[in-house]
C-alpha cells in the first residue's frame, strides 16, 4: 500500500493549518497547546475545573477508592 497513513497537517482543536512536524503529540497547534496547558495548570492549582476533577479521580482510584460524587446520588 502506497502513502502509509495519512499526514495530519490541521489543529485538532482550532482547524488551523500548520507546518508538518508542528503539531503536538495530541495534534494540538502550539498556540492551543500552551492554552490548554495553561487551562490545566490553572485548573489544578484553583482546585477546579476538568483537569482537578480527572486528577482526583486518578488520586482516588490510584489506591482502590472512587469518590463519594461518583457513587452517592444528587438530589
């Protein structure tokens, strides 16, 4: 088969057009990476927001437990 996979040359995020070899691992432009980065670092350090919450499940499940959010119901 000719051509191999198919190269990625758009941000998966924005759609912006980049240079081949630009693009991060998770095919994010570097101006998107450095947001979503930023979004995180800020997340983890206010204690809030998707990274928190994905690192508190890790925390929880890295020693057999799950949190009471997941299990109780809300009302």
């Amino acid at each position: 088969m000719p051509g191999g996979r198919p190269r990625i040359e758009h941000c998966r995020h924005c759609g912006e057009r980049v240079e081949p070899g630009t693009l991060s691992d998770q095919k994010l432009c570097p101006s998107c990476g450095i947001e979503r980065l930023t979004e995180n670092v800020h997340g983890l350090r206010e204690h809030s927001g998707p990274a928190f919450e994905r690192w508190r499940r890790a925390m929880a499940a890295s020693v057999g437990g799950v949190l009471l959010d997941d299990v109780l119901p809300r009302p």
